[in-house]
C-alpha cells in the first residue's frame, strides 16, 4: 500500500511547488478511510477521493492546488483535463496492468536514435504524418513502455523566450513488445502541425495570418535515420489494454494520429510478439474478443495503416475495421461524417457490443471527439456504462446537452477510455 500511495504523492509532487503540504495531506487522508479508491493508483484516483473525503480534507487542498492538479498534471500525463470530482469506480472495470511510469523524466531526458521514418499517407493530402521508429537501446526505456503509452520528445535549444523547448508527448504505435520483440524500438505516428493563425482583430489583413509550424512535430519528421533525439517517459498509466485482453471486447475510435495507440494494441491482441523474443513464450495466441476499430479521417489518403488493417481484418474474422471519410461523398448511405455518427448510424449493428458487460471502449485523437461519442452513447440509452453523469445535468434529456455541458458534467468511466489532444 505504501509503495502504492507513494506512486499517488508522485503524481502530485511533479508539477506542484507545495508538494510536502499535499503529501501530507493524502497521507493523513488515507490514514483516515479504507483506502480501495485508490486501487489504480492513477492520479484521477485521487481526485475520486476528493469527492468522497471529508470537507475537512478537501479544504487541506488550495482550490488553486487542485487548479493546478487539473490543468497541468491531467494535460501533460493525459493531454486531457477533467473534473473528476464525480467519477465513479464500476463493479465491471477493467483490471489495468502496472504500467511503469516516469522513468526518464523531461527535465533529464535520454539520447535515443531514430531507427526508420517513412511517410504514411498515400497518394496526395493536405497533410504529412511519419511513422517514426525510435531506438532505445542502451537507455533505461528500453523494455519499459505498453501499448497504448505515450513518451516525451524534447527539442534541443531554446523557444522564442529563450526558455528550453517544453517536452511534447507522443502515443507510441508499437506494441509493448516494441517493433523488433525486444521493447528495444518503439514508433510513433507523428503528424506535422502546419497552421495558418488569422489575425483575430483583423482577419483579412494579408499580413495578419501568419504560417504556423509546430516546433516539435517538424523537427521530429525532419530527423534522419541515425540521428540522436532527446526522449522521456513513459507517460500515461489508463489508456492501456487489460491485464486479461480475453476477458473483454473492444471498441476501438480514432482519428488521424489517434490511431497511433490502437495500431500497437491490435497488433498485441492479434499478431502477438515474434518467435524467440521475451515476451513470445507468455502469448497466448491470437484474441479470440470481439474488435472493432473506427477510423475516422477526412479524406481516404489519410486513412493511416489502412493496408495493414484491412489485411489484419481479412484474415481474423472477430477484427471488424470501419472507417468513415467526413469530406468525400457519402460511399455508403446512412453513413455520417464522424465515427460517433457512424456507430450512431449503424446502432443496431453496435448495440449488443455496446450492450455486453465485456466491452470497453477506447477514444484516441482530436480534442473534442469525445463530445460527439459521449452523446451518442447517452441519447441512444447506452452510456450507463461508460459515462457518469453529472446530478446538475441529469434531467436534462441527452439530445439537449450543449458541449459545454458535455465536457464538464459529463465523465468516461473506466470501461471508456480516453486520449485526445
Ligand atoms: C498524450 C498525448 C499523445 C500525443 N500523441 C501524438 C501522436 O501520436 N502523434 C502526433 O502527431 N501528436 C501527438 N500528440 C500531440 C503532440 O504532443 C504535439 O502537441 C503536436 O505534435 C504539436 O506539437 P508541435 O511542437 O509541433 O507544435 P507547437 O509548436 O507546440 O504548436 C502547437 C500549437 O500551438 C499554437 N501555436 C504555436 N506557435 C504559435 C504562434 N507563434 N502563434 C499562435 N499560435 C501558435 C498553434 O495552434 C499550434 O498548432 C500527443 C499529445 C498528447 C498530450
């Protein structure tokens, strides 16, 4: 337990300047209760004990220490913020595997080498995403990430305020076995940030719309085969497949790199580690679970791995790939343009999965997606599973809910899970 709830006071401890006030805090906190919400030990464990703890103990934490809580640990372990105040455990959560977490941090990163970068996209789009292998060998990372984690890259030099560049989090694509069995490489879907940001004053002054070109994203894609790259992590502990994969069925949503994550999970589900490496030995072959996965993209030459899946699919008759185009015509009537729209659209197909105490759902991609899944999920009578839902909002009907009552008073459980950015 000890160990445990040092892993909770780490969490707290990083981004906060009042770290022995706050440890003392949940210290004295978890003295007082019986201590099983804190059974995941992820930190939104213990924004659960927030709410079930004594006003007493609440008010031990500054309103801005709890601020602070949200906006920075959630973003940067999470690249999410929630208000979990009213989040709750489910009797058919999933038992998550002990994922490590922060061995190498941002501030101490690691040299690593670039092993491969190839473009994903086929054919022409607006777009520029790399599948970037990373090797690890030699660093403390080796072996350590599972699928679904994310890992820091942090930009040699100084921003425009001559400040160290911040670390950028990256999904991995790889399974937790990494790319050659070993854990040795990893690989991320890095997707360029290319933006015009128009002159809110005046948009269209002709000088007002400056070019935008993410930091970290170009100089990721930029780098060569060989060179050294400064990395840390591994980040994230929630966003990981089950201990026991058999015991559950999946749904699987992403959009463009959002598939990073689901790209490595599947690939442990279906293929499993090579012949002769560690990990091989404990496989116990293919999942035999329902998976579905919803790739959403705007045009068909940003489907990502699309080839690799629809081989995956061809030849495991429980692997189910949809996808949905949102900018080119309707191929299929009754198809709409986002994956929420399209398990909406396909309900009758969806609803005994969504139905099944088995099944977990998995979102990764564009901040916002989780709007449009969670209302789908609750007007269709389907969220009681997934979702908690806020007293504030609860007779409200769901075809009412306004996004902003969405993103703060509606909460995924632990049978949905979540990574947008
Ligand atoms: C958990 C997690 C996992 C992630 N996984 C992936 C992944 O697998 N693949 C992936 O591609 N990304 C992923 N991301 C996103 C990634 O971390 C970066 O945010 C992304 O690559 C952009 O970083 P950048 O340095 O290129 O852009 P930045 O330089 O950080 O710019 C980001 C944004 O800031 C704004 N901005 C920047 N400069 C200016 C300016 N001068 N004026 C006005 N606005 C400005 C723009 O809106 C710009 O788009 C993930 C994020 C998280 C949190």
């Amino acid at each position: 337990m000890a160990i445990l709830l040092d892993r909770v006071v780490r969490f707290i401890e990083y981004p906060n300047p009042d770290a022995r006030r706050a440890r003392e805090a949940v210290m004295a906190a978890t003295r007082a209760t019986s201590c099983n919400i804190f059974r995941r030990f992820d930190p939104r464990g213990l924004t659960i004990s927030l709410a079930h703890f004594s006003a007493d103990f609440r008010a031990d934490f500054p309103a801005d220490f709890r601020a602070d809580f949200r906006a920075d640990l959630f973003s940067q372990f999470f690249g999410t913020s929630y208000d979990c105040d009213s989040m709750t455990v489910h009797p058919n959560d999933p038992l998550l595997p002990e994922a490590k977490m922060h061995i190498v941090l941002p501030g101490a990163p690691v040299l690593a080498r670039i092993a491969s970068s190839d473009s994903c996209i086929r054919g022409k789009s607006a777009s520029f995403v790399r599948h970037i292998g990373i090797d690890l060998a030699g660093t403390p990372l080796e072996g350590t990430f599972l699928a679904g984690q994310s890992f820091g890259v942090v930009v040699p030099g100084v921003d425009s305020k001559g400040r160290p560049h911040k670390v950028r989090l990256y999904s991995i694509a790889s399974p937790s076995y990494g790319e050659d069995g070993f854990g040795r490489v990893i690989s991320t879907t890095c997707k360029r940030t290319i933006e015009e940001i128009p002159d809110e004053n005046d948009p269209t002054r002709s000088d007002g719309h400056p070019l935008i070109l993410g930091v970290c994203s170009n100089w990721l894609c930029d780098q060569s085969v060989g060179n050294k790259i400064l990395v840390s992590g591994p980040n994230g502990k929630r966003f990981v497949l089950p201990a026991n994969p058999s015991e559950h069925d999946y749904i699987f949503m992403a959009t463009g790199t959002g598939i990073a994550p689901f790209r490595g999970m599947i690939h442990e589900l279906l293929i499993g580690p090579p012949a002769g490496s560690p990990s091989h030995a404990q496989w116990k072959g293919p999942c035999q679970s329902k998976i579905h996965l919803v790739m959403g993209s705007p045009y068909r030459t940003d489907l990502l791995y699309d080839s690799w899946f629809r081989d995956l699919a061809s030849a495991h008759p429980n692997f189910t790939y949809h996808t949905v185009i949102s900018r080119e015509p309707l191929s299929q009537p009754g198809h709409g343009p986002h994956t929420h729209h399209y398990v909406d659209a396909r309900l009758d197909f969806f609803r005994p999965l969504l139905d099944s105490k088995r099944t977990l759902i998995y979102a990764c991609g564009l901040a916002g997606m989780q709007v449009g899944i969670f209302k789908a999920l609750a007007v269709a009578g389907l969220g009681g599973q997934y979702l908690t839902v806020h007293e504030e909002i609860a007779a409200v009907a769901p075809s009412e809910w306004t996004t902003e009552q969405i993103k703060r008073r509606v909460r995924p459980t632990h049978r949905c899970m979540l990574e947008v950015y």
